[in-house]
C-alpha cells in the first residue's frame, strides 16, 4: 500500500474518520441501469478489489462469482471485517477499471 494510503488508514482506525481517497471513488460508484445505460461505455466499468471497505455490485451474478472465488480460499467479507484493526492484514480494498488504454505514447521506428 502506497504510504499516504497507508497513513490515512491508520488514522481512519484510530479516529473513525475516514481521510483515504478511497471514500471518494466509492462515492462516485454508479450501478449501471437500463435507464441510464447510454451514460456509460465500457470504459467506464470496474470491479471491485474486495476489502472491508468495498461495495460489492448488485447484480446477483456478479456477485456469485466474486463470493465463489473467495470461499475457494476459505475468505468471507466478514473476514476483511474482523481484521480492520490489523495493520499488517487488514484490507479495504478498491476497485479497477475492466478495461485501460495507453495515452501520451511516444514511439519511433528504429530499422536494423
């Protein structure tokens, strides 16, 4: 964990209060609806890196499969949970975008 993220995790543990910018990607999380579907493209999709802090998708599917790969390894969300006072275990998790494209690419053509 970069060491800012990692300060403002302690301080979030000592105080309650969570400082981490990881508060903000949460608040901008949209479920993706038929209503508002044409908003989005797929470049705008992430899944979530399971911790204590995460919010996991609503589509039952979905979540199947996350929760399906976690038992395999015998993990719950209760278990990100029970150990937020841990630093050296504890995890709250984030999200990652599906899908990533390079930009600012500088190239030459070299001929041997």
């Amino acid at each position: 964990m970069p060491e800012e993220l990692d300060e403002n995790a302690k301080e979030e543990r000592k105080t309650g209060k969570d400082k981490s910018p990881e508060k903000r990607i949460e608040e901008l999380l949209i479920e993706v609806t038929p209503e508002n579907i044409h908003q989005f493209s797929i470049n705008d999709v992430v899944m979530p890196i399971c911790g204590y802090k995460t919010k996991m998708p609503n589509n039952e599917e979905l979540k199947a499969i996350i929760f399906g790969i976690m038992k395999e390894d015998n993990i719950t969300m209760e278990t990100f949970e029970s150990h937020v006072q841990l630093d050296s275990t504890s995890a709250w998790g984030s999200y990652r975008k599906i899908i990533g494209f390079a930009s600012d690419i500088e190239y030459s053509v070299v001929e041997f």
